[in-house]
C-alpha cells in the first residue's frame, strides 16, 4: 500500500489547481485598468500630479 504524505498532496495541488488559480488572478488584475468603464478614473489619476492646489 502506498501511503501519501501531505507534502506530496500539497505539492500536487500548487503544481496543478493553485498555479491555475494564480494564473486566473494574474490575468484578471492585468486587465483590470483597461475595463471600459475605467477610462475616466485613469485619466483622473494619471494627471492629478500635475494638479496644483489651488486648481481645485
């Protein structure tokens, strides 16, 4: 009978179902700033340092 340890269960997870995970989280924070409905807000942040603080 082969027995399992948790080290190699853990390790087969991470290299299977957690890498994929990551990858996922990876992609949908890469496209995050380009959503259509972020245009505004980055153009917003991209040129308050150019903001003075009487500009409002």
């Amino acid at each position: 009978m082969i027995e399992h340890s948790l080290y190699d269960f853990l390790r087969h997870l991470a290299d299977s179902w957690v890498l994929l995970a990551m990858f996922i989280v990876f992609l949908v924070l890469a496209a995050w700033p380009f959503r259509p409905g972020a245009r505004e807000r980055n153009n917003k942040a991209a040129n308050m340092i150019f903001e003075d603080k009487n500009d409002g």
